[in-house]
C-alpha cells in the first residue's frame, strides 16, 4: 500500500493551553493507530505544523479531522508526497514544542514535494524535512 504525506500549518486558537494540546494529541493518536496514520506536531505557542504519513485512506481520515477541529484557524498546505518511507513509524502522534525563532525558520523552509537536501550537493539550503529531521532527532530512541 502506497504510503501518502502531508504537512501544514496553522494557526493557535485563541486560549488553547498545553493540556488542551495533550488531550489533543492523546485522541489524535488514537485516531491515528485506527487509520495507520503517524506523526509529529510542533507548537510554538502561535502556531501549529503537523506532518502526517501513511495509507492515503488514512490521510484522508485524519485530514478532514484536522479541518473539522476549533484548535486551530488558517491552516495552510506547505506539502505533500506520494510514496517513500515512513519517517516516524514509532509515533501515532507526537507533539514537541518548538521557540519561535526555530517554528518560523521551519515553516519558511522549502517543503514542496517533502523532498530532502541531495547528498553531496554543496551549498544547498536544508528543506523543510531536513529541518525537521534535526529538531525531531533528540527525541527518537
């Protein structure tokens, strides 16, 4: 089965607090065992970006969640991808606060197609994935 992925961002409701974002994730990820659907959720206390990989049912599912939820307002495809691996088989949902400063060099980073820095390329700029890679390998075991 063909493995889809999606990432976006979005804006902070007013008022949500860090609990209401653990309850958040905590249904997400029980969702996400359901539609074989895993990822991670950053938070900058403004902002929302989540990525999402699996089935493309499954994607399906989650997505028209995450358009349905009052957690967050704007949201905004930065990419998405056909095929490929999972990156974050371990996680169902896992959310990791970021400082403001890394969230919006993140978000402003190249994101088409998910696609990853060329090995051996000189003087290109991390992608989104890249960035991502490196704010996500701390907390993988």
């Amino acid at each position: 089965m063909p493995l889809e992925a999606l990432v976006y961002c979005s804006r902070v409701a007013t008022g949500i607090t860090v609990d209401q974002i653990n309850l958040l994730v905590t249904d997400a990820a029980s969702h996400n065992l359901t539609a074989d659907v895993t990822g991670v959720l950053f938070c900058d206390g403004l902002s929302f970006l989540q990525y999402i990989e699996g089935p493309a049912d499954g994607i399906a599912a989650t997505y028209a969640r995450i358009l349905a939820a009052t957690s967050h307002t704007a949201i905004e495809v930065l990419g998405t991808r056909s095929g490929g691996a999972r990156r974050f088989p371990q996680w169902s949902m896992r959310w990791l606060p970021l400082e403001q400063v890394d969230f919006r060099i993140t978000r402003a980073s190249e994101w088409r197609d998910l696609a990853r820095r060329r090995e051996g390329a000189m003087f290109q700029v991390p992608t989104g994935v890249d960035r991502m890679a490196t704010l996500v390998r701390p907390y993988l075991n």
